[in-house]
C-alpha cells in the first residue's frame, strides 16, 4: 500500500498495476507490458528470481526493467538476480526519494546499482565457482578501452563520473559502454557489472 501510494502520487508515473504472487506477477506483466517493475524476492507460489527469468526470457518484453527489492541478509539472492537480469536492487528500507530516483532512472535504461552494496554481492559470489556462468567467449572480442569502461562500470560510476577520472568526454564513454553491451548481449549496465566481476575486469586503481 505505501509503494502504491508513493507511485501514485507522482505525475510522470503510472501504476499499471499490483500482484500479490510471482505467478500472477508475470502474467500481469505480460498483459500490462509495464516500462519498470519492482519485484519482492520473496514471494508465494513463484519466487521473485524465477518470475525475474521468466519475464526476461520472454522476447516480447525485452524493454521491460525489473528492480528486485531485498533486503541485507539476502546477499545471495541479488547476485542471481543480477546475473538473471534485473537492472538493479532496492533495500526494503529504502528512502521514498531514492525509490522514485531508481524507478525514473531504470526506465532511462539505467541501472541502478550501489557502489557499496553491489560490489559486496558480487565479489562474494562471483568469486565461488560453483554460481558462476560458463565463461563469455565475447568478451575476447572487446578492445582494451571497451574493458577499461566495462571495469570502471563495476565500480558503480556514472558515464559522467568515468568521464571525469579519465578525462575524456561523456559521449566518448558512452560509445564505448554501447559497444561493450552489443558485442557481450548484455541487457544492460548491470549485465555489464555482472560480466566485469566473473572475469576479473577492475579498474587499475581499485583496492
């Protein structure tokens, strides 16, 4: 009710409507073909990562963003949840304004992934091999700068905040995210963060 609430009350946003299971939620999405949807890792009937792979793997919702919300004590959860394709996660204690700063910006093609938390998750979890995807043989086709922006990505870091580190322009970052992307298939940024991670891409100023 407070998430509906919220959404409501914003002009430039329209709730599309509301499920109460994971099965009801793909279906619902299906039908409605909502721009961004917030889903619950926890749910009856089908859990949030399945009904998350579900609605990824339909091509014919291929613009639709899925934010997961979770909680500290379920790491694991938001690895395959990134990893399954969502754009990014939300605390369940979330600020109201960072909620709505996450919907609009996911629906900008963003992800929305904290620099702190994600890279915690990740590396966690990354790191076992057991939960790790076979290896990406694309990524032999990225060049040296395509891997610069891929690391710098992982970090969390805008397409303007890598501009500033390496003193080129914001547009010139973004071409070279872009390419990373097409040549990977990657749906978005945090497909991208996911990739990084699983074959040790980091910046060569991280710790």
């Amino acid at each position: 009710m407070g998430l509906r609430v919220l959404l409501e009350n914003e002009p430039d946003i329209e709730l599309a409507g509301e499920a109460t299971n994971g099965r009801e939620a793909v279906d619902m999405v299906r039908r409605c073909r909502p721009d961004v949807v917030i889903m619950d890792v926890r749910m009856p009937v089908l859990d949030g990562i399945a009904a998350l792979r579900q609605i990824v793997a339909d091509p014919s919702l291929s613009d639709t963003r899925i934010l997961m919300l979770t909680t500290f004590e379920e790491d694991q959860f938001v690895f395959d949840a990134l990893r399954g394709g969502a754009s990014g996660f939300l605390l369940k204690d979330t600020d109201p304004a960072e909620l709505l700063r996450a919907v609009r910006l996911v629906n900008q093609g963003e992800s929305l992934l904290s620099p702190t938390v994600t890279r915690r998750v990740i590396e966690r979890f990354a790191a076992q091999s057991g939960r790790r995807n076979a290896p990406n043989t694309k990524i032999d086709a990225l060049t040296a700068r395509e891997r610069e922006m891929m690391a710098w990505v992982a970090e969390g870091m805008s397409n303007e905040e890598i501009a500033d580190t390496l003193a080129i322009s914001p547009a010139t970052v973004r071409t070279h995210v872009s390419r990373a992307m097409v040549k990977l298939q990657a749906r978005d940024r945090a497909q991208l963060v996911v990739f990084a991670f699983q074959h040790g891409l980091v910046p060569p100023t991280s710790t």
